[in-house]
C-alpha cells in the first residue's frame, strides 16, 4: 500500500503539533472565521432560493447573482486567496508583508482573537514558508516533506501567536 501525504490546512482552525494553548477568544475567533466560510460558500444556494421563492425566476436569477457577489466579498474580506486554504493563507501574507491593510472581517477576527498581525510578522511567515518551500523541492521522501510541513505550521503558529 502506498503511503501518501495527507496536507490537512490547519492554519487558522483546527488543531496543530504546534505546543500553544488556544485562549477561549482565539477558540470564539475560529469559530466565527469558519462560520463566515461557510456562509461564503452556501450563500448563493439560499439567496438564490429565497429569491425565487419572492420573485420567481427573476429573484432568483438576481438574489443567486447577488449572493455570488457577496460570498465573493466575505471570502475577499477575511483574506482568503484561492481555492486552496493554505497556500492561500500563505498568498494574504504575502500581501500582508507588503504592506496591504487587512480586510473588514479579517480585521475583525483577529480583534475577536486579540492577535492582530503586524507586517513585521507576516515577513516573517513569508520568509519561513519560502524556506520550506525550497526544502520541499529537494524532499524526496514522504516523511520528510511531513517533517518539513509539521515544522512549517510549528514556525508559524509560534510567529503569528507567540
């Protein structure tokens, strides 16, 4: 049986290997930041289902379309970029180091968990991920690259939050 590596985004929610205690804020943060993801995702079906109960096809067409644009918005908003949550995360703090100001309900959760991200810190976490990012290309083994990835979430979790 062939071993493959399983890469689980684990930033933002979910536990990680990293040695941190979450504080109840950080636990409510994450909470409300997946919630937010869902609701981005699931939108367009409600909205869409709502207005074609209201108005019809015409609602429906209008509402489904505006449910799109605003799930757009609230994934734009917390900082998610791409379909892939960890490259993605990695993508915002990029923008991040370079200077971008965080969106409204990025800024928001990270109030809600008292860590906001200074631009120092997300150099930081750039500078970690495209170090990993080069150990990974000369990984041949699976292990390794899960050491390296481990590692990776270790650093940053220790960056972000101390």
């Amino acid at each position: 049986m062939m071993n493959r590596p399983s890469r689980v985004p684990q930033l933002f929610f979910g536990k990680t290997q990293a040695p941190r205690f979450n504080t109840r804020r950080e636990e409510i943060a994450d909470t409300v930041f997946f919630v937010l993801q869902v609701i981005s995702q699931f939108l367009v079906v409600f909205a869409a289902a709502f207005g074609y109960y209201a108005y019809e096809f015409y609602g429906l067409v209008v509402f489904g379309l505006l449910g799109y644009i605003t799930g757009i918005w609230i994934r734009r908003s917390l900082g998610i970029r791409g379909k892939k949550y960890t490259t993605g995360f990695f993508a915002r703090m990029r923008e991040r180091a370079l200077g971008s100001k965080p969106g409204l309900l990025e800024w928001l959760v990270e109030k809600i968990g008292q860590h906001e991200f200074t631009q120092e810190q997300c150099r930081a976490v750039v500078q970690v991920y495209d170090k990993a990012v080069r150990q990974l290309k000369q990984s041949k083994s699976t292990d390794e690259q899960n050491r390296i990835l481990a590692d990776l979430d270790q650093k940053v979790r220790q960056i972000l939050f101390g």
